[in-house]
C-alpha cells in the first residue's frame, strides 16, 4: 500500500470555486447535476467492456448532513486518477479511443467533480477500475484549501466505503459551512429528479421512515414521457397535459410531437392556453442526451413561435460552458429552423379543417396566427380565411369581407377606423380595422398574394363618396359658421366644410388619409424638434391638403349652431365640435385642444346664462 503523501492541485482552487460560484453556474444546485454526469459517463464507458453491466446510481444522505453517490461505472485506477482528477481539464483530453466516442458521453469540460467544492468542505472518491480487477481500489480526497490525497486502499475499505465489491465508484461529500442545505435529502431529491429524471438509468434516493426503516425510492423514468406508451390517443394526450402542468407549470391547450433524427431530437410541444406577448421571449425545458440543460433555454423555436413552449432532448446540440444554455452554432440553428417548419405544419394541419380545438386556437393564439401568416406564404391564406376582424358590418374573417364586398378596404390605425366607421357602416360600407399589430403587413401582403381580392387601404376619396353635397341654398344656411370657422381652427392644421351624411347622430368628423396624417405627424416633430434636427426634417415636408373636419348639416346640434348669428358662439361651437370629432376616433387629447375644449365650454356657458343680450 502506498504511503498518504499529500500533494496540491495544479490549479486555485479557491479561484476556481469563486469561478464556478459566481461566473460559471447560476447556481450550486449544478453540484448534483455534475455528479449525476459523472457517473452517467462512467456507467457509459463500463458498458462499452460489459453491455450487461448494472446501470445504476444510488444517492445516500448520511445523518451528518452529508451525501454519498454511488454509481455502477468503469471506475478508476491510481494512475487514472491521478491524470484526471488532479489538474483541471485532464479529462477533456482523454485516451484516442474516448475521444472518439466522445458522442456517447455527457461530460465535456473535466470539471464535474471539482464543482461539488461550491457546496462540499471535502470530498472522497472510492474507485475499483472494472478494466483491472486486478488493481487496488484507490481513495481519492480533496479538500476545499487546494490539497488532496490518493491512495491505494484495500478492498475491505473499499467496500465499506461503496457497499459492495463490484466497481465503480463512490463520492463521498462533506458539506460546507452554510451550504448544509443543498446536501439535505429533500433537496437532493428535487435536484436529482429534475436533473436526471430522464437519463437512461436507474436513479434512487435512500430515504429514512421516521421509525428508522430505510428504503430505496426510484427518481428517474423508463422513458422520457412523450415516448411513453399509452392504451390509447386520449390517455396519451392526458398524460403529456399533466407532464406539462408538472414541468412546465401551465395545463396546454394542445400538444405535439417533435421529431428531428438528423440532429437526434424527439419531444414534445405545449401550446399556451392563454395569448402571450410576441415580445416575451419564449424558454423551454431541454435536455442534452437525457441530462437536463435548463429549464428556460431560449433560442429553441423561432420567435414568431411565441404561443409555443418545448420539452425536447437531442444527442446533438452542444451546451455552452455551464451546461445551462445551448451553444448558438450550425447545429442550433439548423434544428431551430426544423422545429420552426414543424410548427407550421401542425398549425396549417389544425386550421384547415373547422373544429372545436380551431376555434380555441384561434380564439386564444389570433395573434400567433397573424405572425405566422406574414412569415410564410401558405398561412397567409389560411390566416385570411380563419381570423376574426373588426368591421364596419360585424365581425367577419377577410375572406367574408371580401366576398361580400368585392373589395377589402382597410384602415391602417385604429383612430383611422373609428373615425370613419359610423359613417361606413351607415352606407354599407365594409371597412376592416387593420390597426393592431401585424394587421397591415398582414393585408398588404395579401394583396399582392391575390390581387383579385382588390385589397387596398381606405382613402379620403372613399370616405367623401359617402358624403352628401348640400343644395346651393342649403349652404348659405351654414355660411356664417363657414366664414368663422378658420379663426376658430387657426393653429390645428384643418378645415371645416358642411356635408350631410349618415349616421344623423354623429355630428362632425375627420375626413384624411395616411398621407396627410404622416405629415402632421412630420411638422409636429419639427415644432418639437431643435433648429438643426428641424431644418432635416423640413426636408421631407411636402405641401398636401389639410384634413377636413366635416359638419353634419343632418345633425340638430350642427343645425343649431349655425342658426345662433353670434360669431363667438359660432367658434365656440366649432372648437366643441372639433374636440368630439378628435375624441370619436379615440386620438389622445393633447394640452392644446384640452384648452380649446375649456375655452370653449366657458364661452358657450356664459351665453347660456346671460340674462341681457346686450350684456
């Protein structure tokens, strides 16, 4: 037997803890993670010399608070061990045949058992190599100053230590001063189901009964939950919903399976019962060769995927460093753009054919739908014949609108189509409201897909051809308020007229277009603007046509008004009435027109209440 002589790691090792600690990991729950791999390669590599060898991890809490792993893999020698686990890395570069089976292996960095130092004050590792049986088992011990031991043992110790003669190999961990909580049964449990669940082992926890009995509870699957067999489709569907409610926290609308040899990757996808926010960026749970990577890896799914979560596990997608996130390169995005085109196709599949579960969809993912439509051409049809749209008549999807119409007209703002759809809908008009996100791209696009559709958005000439002209003396009824209305709208960029139109209760409103809306938008930015950025902006200025705030000569207020012959109330009333037409069609008031409002209501009340004309 070799003499204990302790010799010092080739590394910091305080360094390399603050590294794990602070930089590398997110947290020290990954001590297990790494423990967990380890044992997963050594299982690996033993396998490769015996196929029918026992594949199985034992994890022991032992009642001073510390944690014994046991694991039924290759083990080690002493020359072995002092190659891998003395300097930091040494197992990267491993013998040509490992290196060549470097697929099989779940470990890549050589730093698993040095992570256990984030929550362990030393740790023992017990090792019989299953190579040479032959060879003296050896105990490996470091400790958190920078020192460690190794040793060749008797069997007899070994066994004590491991349990059994077979080899393999036992980690023994002591905790650290405050970190005595990652080592407690409960949270050792918890870490080694959420990390190892699916890893093609045999996974148990020695738990302790409150009369002292031990027993042996199991933690990992026979297989990954979507490869699961089930007696029939319903049971299988409900199976994967309380998978989902178990490890991603919400019951799924619906599911699918996911698919992609050519990287190694099987899974399976949840669709959100409730509409999200294209903006939140989408995280789904993701193993690598059965070991769990994260929880919240983004990048999986493109991101108009966003009413999507995954579960998925590759053999080909690399980790980054800390083995929580997915490496960005080829591979990565390759499978992305896969799972994306498998996305498409269960959506193009549940949307062709009219069925409770595509009308929940639609209901509740309208807005993943008109996502999908502006980023491939076959949704786009699909998206013009199920999506609900506001119009002027009702509800209806732009392939009723159309057919009922002939034609599809479109406001590009929701002020646009408030402003304008009392009076649409008074003439039987179809007009959309295409002012949420992605409506307008949506309906651009599907113009140019299908031009016989004559898909085009509204215009002021639109509007105004449902706008009655008043008979000659009809007008000279309106003159005065005619005459007094540009002092009354001096500064607002707009012009009144008198027109008769439906519906007779709406008394004013704004005829413009896109255009004109752009450039006040443009001068108001330059009046806001400095000299220089205003000189820059004036250069795109371009002389167009006021908006036109449009009197409703069949409205009894309008009527009213014009009949009063006082020119103040004359531009009271236009102010009023240019207020109202600005509040109908949902536009914000700014300080400006809040003030013409109340100078307005006081005008008009001090006549209300005057007693002498003459006052």
């Amino acid at each position: 037997m070799a003499s204990e002589q302790r010799e010092a790691f080739q590394v910091d090792l305080h360094g390399v803890v603050d590294l794990f600690a602070h930089h590398l990991y997110s947290s020290p729950r990954v001590y297990l993670r790494e423990l967990l791999q380890n044992g997963v390669d050594a299982i690996t590599a033993r396998q490769a010399l015996e196929p029918d060898c026992p594949a199985q991890v034992r994890l022991v809490p032992t009642d001073g608070g510390g944690l014994e792993v046991h694991d039924t893999g290759i083990g080690l020698t002493a020359a072995e061990a002092t190659e891998l686990l003395a300097t930091i890395g040494r197992s990267s570069k491993r013998s040509a045949d490992l290196e060549q089976a470097r697929g099989q292996y779940l470990g890549q960095f050589g730093i698993g058992l040095l992570s256990a130092f984030m929550v362990a004050e030393r740790i023992e590792m017990y090792c019989r190599s299953a190579r040479d049986l032959n060879a003296p088992p050896v105990c490996w011990t470091g400790y958190a100053s920078g020192e460690y031991t190794l040793e060749e043992i008797t069997l007899e110790r070994y066994t004590q230590a491991a349990g059994t003669e077979e080899p393999g190999s036992t980690v023994v961990l002591q905790p650290r001063r405050d970190q005595e909580h990652w080592l407690k049964p409960d949270t050792v449990a918890a870490l080694a189901e959420d990390f190892g669940s699916l890893l093609p082992l045999d996974i148990a926890i020695q738990a302790k009964l409150p009369d002292g009995e031990r027993l042996w509870r199991r933690l990992s699957l026979p297989q990954p939950p979507w490869l699961a067999e089930h007696p029939n489709p319903a049971a299988r569907e409900r199976a994967l919903a309380a998978y989902c409610e178990q490890s991603l926290g919400f019951t799924p609308l619906a599911s699918f399976d996911l698919n992609l040899p050519l990287v190694g990757l099987t899974g399976v996808a949840f669709v959100l019962p409730t509409a999200t926010s294209p903006t939140n960026q989408s995280a789904h749970r993701a193993y690598l060769k059965r070991m769990l990577v994260g929880q919240k890896v983004q990048g999986l799914l493109p991101d108009w995927a966003f009413f999507v979560r995954c579960v998925v596990d590759s053999s080909a997608l690399r980790p980054t460093a800390s083995r929580e996130a997915l490496y960005e390169d080829e591979i990565l995005l390759a499978t992305r753009e896969a799972l994306g085109r498998e996305v498409l196709r269960w959506t193009a599949e549940l949307l062709e054919t009219p069925s409770a579960a595509q009308r929940a969809f639609v209901k509740t993912h309208h807005l993943a739908i008109r996502a999908l439509a502006l980023h491939d051409p076959d949704m786009l049809e699909l998206a013009a014949k199920v999506l609900p749209y506001e119009t002027s008549l009702g509800v209806a999807t732009l392939a009723e609108a159309q057919a009922a119409q002939g034609q599809v007209l479109y406001t590009t703002t929701v002020e646009d189509y408030r402003r304008v759809a009392p009076v649409a809908r008074a003439q039987g008009l179809g007009l959309v409201n295409a002012g949420y996100v992605y409506d307008a791209d949506l309906l651009s696009r599907l113009a140019k897909a299908k031009p016989e559709w004559r898909i085009r958005p509204l215009e002021a000439k639109d509007v105004e051809q449902t706008l009655t002209p008043l008979e000659p003396q009809e007008e000279l009824d309106f003159l005065d308020l005619l005459l007094a209305a540009p002092t009354a709208l001096d500064g607002l960029d707009c012009e009144a007229v008198v027109r008769r139109f439906e519906p007779s209760e709406l008394p004013a409103m704004f005829v413009t277009d896109t255009e004109i809306e752009h450039q006040r938008a443009l001068d108001q930015t330059r009046q806001a603007a400095d000299n220089i950025w205003a000189d820059v902006l004036g250069e795109f200025a371009q002389a167009t046509a006021s908006r036109r705030l449009v009197l409703n000569a069949s409205n009894q207020t309008v009527r009213a008004l014009a009949a009063v012959a006082d020119g103040e109330v004359y531009q009271a009333g236009t102010r009023s009435l240019y207020v109202t037409a600005q509040l109908l069609a949902g536009e914000p008031l700014r300080a400006q027109e809040a003030d013409l409002m109340n100078d307005a209501l006081g005008t008009l009340l001090r006549r209300a209440v005057r007693r002498d004309p003459k006052d």
